[in-house]
C-alpha cells in the first residue's frame, strides 16, 4: 500500500502588502495562524510597497518589480537558516518580484503561490475597465493595459505591472509554481486564458477556498422571523463593488412603504457621494470590527453584493451564509456563483438598479421558502470553516506537493 507523503512542517510564506490593507493581507494572517496554531514551523519573509519610497527608490522600482535580486538573496537565506520544506507565496508585486521563485528552484524547495486575483493574464487583476468586464490582455496582449492605464488609472505604472509578467511569461518562470485559486470559477477562467496563452503547468493548479471564519452570535442562526427589516451591504464604497447600483436600487424604492433598511458598513472614494444622496432609508455604519459586523449580519434579512467584476473570492456572501443570511448577489462570476437562487438568496443583473430593487421586493417570500440552519450547515461544508478543516485541506495540498516534487 503506498504511504501518503506527510505534510511538511517547516513552512516559509512570502506576501507583499499594497499601500492600501486589503483581502490578501487577510487571507495571508489568517492562513499563517491556522498553520501556527497546528504546530507548523512557520517562517515570513514580508514586504511593502510602501518600502519605495524616495526618488531612487522609485526610479529603482520598475527593475526590482521585474526581478528583484535582494528578495532572491534574502529568500535563499532563509530557506538555509530554517531548512524551509516548503515555500507559499501570497503577492510578489510589486517590490518582492517573481525572483523568489528562481530562489526557490535554486534551493529545491517546492513553492505554492495563492491566486488572488487574475493578474497572471489582466496587470489590473479585477478583469474591469470602465466599469464593465473586460478580457481584452487574456484573449490579446498584456499591454492593452497600458493602452487604457488599467493599473492605477497610470500607464506608466501599468506598463511596468504588465512589463513584470510578460517577462516572466517569456521566461517560463510559472510553469514550475503550483497554484491555488480559490473558486471552481477562477480555475476556469485560468484554464481558459493559460489555452490562449500558456503561463502555467494546468496540473499543477488546485482550488481550495480561502479561510472563512464568522463569530457566531449566541443563538444564531436565528429563524427569519426574529430578524430586522434591513439588508447589509459591507465593503469598500467604491465603483467596482456596484455600490452606485446599489443606491440607485433603494431610491428606486423610496417610496415603498414595505422596503427594507439599507445599512452600509465601510469605506471607500464613493462615500462623500453615498452621503450626498441623502436617501431616507439609508444608514452609514462605517467601518465595523469583524464580531459587530457579524452580528449585524445575523440579525439582518440579507445581505447585498453587487459586484461589477468577476471578484477572485466571493467573501461577504461567504461570511453571510455562514451566519444563516441570504445574499442578493449580482449574477457576476464568484458573487453570482455563490449564491443557489432560492435557496441561499437571489441573483439580480450585475449593474441593474431595477432588477436589484425586484429582488428586493421578492425577498420576503422567497424567505419563506429558506432555511438559515440549512444555509449555515451547507456553508460550513463548502468553505471548510471550523473544526480546523480549512487547515486540512491547505496541508493536504502541501503533501501532494511535496510527494510529487520529491523525485525532483
């Protein structure tokens, strides 16, 4: 009978953080504490943006963005010093650079990278421009992006970004990484752009969802009849969210005496606008810590996701189903593909204010044909969340890995 190989112990994990914290950083905290608390050695080798700074510093950037051979340095360091079995990459953009996985190759050390987010084949990563899908660098060239200054709204920054993986792409730099990608979603579309132009070894591309983890209020999942007459929209208020769609769905029903209180929790460049709408039934809760968010979620009828791309992981609806609450979701790539239309929540067209307010009107009877305990059970077992699952699966990656590497 042939032995699994065992996960590895000593991990190193590698992220580079934007100006901006983000979703990325999450996932980056959260996975490296799951391995911690399991026992796993884990060593960090993290960077910043932020770090270039000053003229030479950014006269420096677009090289080091390309290959950075003090990353690759400190990186073989490290793979020495704590004889590393393992190596999982999170962002290598923009000061890390791709040359953390020549490092690796040089170590002959396995390394794993996190997709979050399609940047491989689109230097924006979010597949949007102007507010609408776009897949003109997959099915083209990466350098349409500098064309229309996707990358910051900058053309300069955008033809480094895409200078960064058409190199590397010549170079054949991928086709060596194993990859994670967090949704059945995102693996197709990989598969379907890498067919047009090859980046990556497609045997070596997993899925495995991000971690998710809710705190759970005493009591909850409550039965919908107990819940508040609102629906949350959580996120940064900004354009490729929807957030405009949203707005406009809820004046649309300003004047329906049974429609529900909107609730926005975060931030974003669209604020001032949010607030300059004015609208009655409209509340600015502003940024929340996780547990409050939580139980705002649980105590609401639904949640509201409107996202206008194709999103690499669809979070909120994730967190929102965990607490037993439906989402109304634009019927968009991850978001629409998080939702099972009657069972979980209902889909509306991505950028319809109309057809978001009828999902609105809808919503109450389509409760009555949901389950909070059942959306709750059914999102545990689709996320891995709890009873240290989620670290279960990311192991058992890293042990197929290594097995398959081991004769390398």
């Amino acid at each position: 009978m042939e032995q699994q190989t065992p996960a590895p112990r000593r991990i190193l994990l590698i992220h580079t953080r934007y100006r901006l914290p983000g979703g990325e950083d999450a996932v980056f905290e959260a996975e490296r504490t799951m391995l911690e608390q399991r026992g796993h050695q884990v060593t960090v080798y993290e960077r910043s943006n932020g770090e270039a700074s000053g003229l030479l510093g950014k006269l420096l950037l677009p090289f080091r963005a390309i290959f950075s051979f003090k990353a690759m340095r400190e990186v073989r360091a490290l793979i020495r010093r704590d004889h590393i079995q393992l190596v999982h990459v999170h962002n290598t953009l923009l000061v890390t650079s791709p040359s953390v996985f020549l490092a690796c190759r040089k170590e002959g050390v396995p390394v794993v990278q996190t997709l979050h987010n399609f940047r491989l084949f689109c230097p924006n990563g979010v597949l949007l421009r102007q507010g609408k899908v776009c897949e003109d660098c997959p099915h083209h060239s990466l350098f349409c992006a500098v064309r229309h200054a996707c990358y910051r709204g900058s053309r300069a920054e955008s033809l480094v970004c895409a200078a960064v993986y058409a190199v590397h792409r010549l170079l054949g730099t991928y086709r060596q990484v194993f990859l994670i990608t967090p949704t059945a979603f995102d693996r197709d579309k990989l598969l379907e752009f890498n067919a047009l132009h090859p980046v990556f070894d497609p045997a070596r591309l997993y899925v495995k969802a991000n971690p998710v983890s809710v705190t759970l209020p005493a009591g909850a999942p409550y039965p919908f009849a107990a819940r508040k007459h609102q629906i949350v929209y959580a996120g940064r208020l900004e354009e490729l969210k929807g957030l405009r769609t949203v707005l406009e769905a809820w004046k649309l029903l300003a004047r329906d005496p049974a429609a529900p209180r909107l609730i926005l929790v975060g931030s974003g460049p669209l604020e001032v606008w949010a607030r300059e709408q004015a609208l009655p039934n409209v509340e600015f809760r502003g940024t929340l810590a996780p547990k409050d968010l939580h139980a705002l979620m649980a105590e609401s009828m639904a949640g509201v996701a409107a996202s206008l791309c194709y999103e690499s992981f669809a979070l909120v609806p994730s967190e929102a189903h965990l607490l037993g609450t439906p989402v109304l979701a634009s019927a968009l790539g991850n978001v629409g593909a998080s939702v099972t239309e009657g069972v979980d929540g209902l889909t509306f067209a991505p950028g319809d204010a109309a057809d978001l307010a009828r999902a609105v009107r809808a919503l109450p009877q389509a409760l009555a044909g949901m389950d909070p305990e059942v959306i709750c059970r059914t999102a545990l077992e689709k996320t891995g969340a709890g009873s240290g699952e989620a670290c279960r699966r990311l192991t058992a990656i890293y042990g197929e890995i290594c097995a398959g590497t081991a004769g390398d």
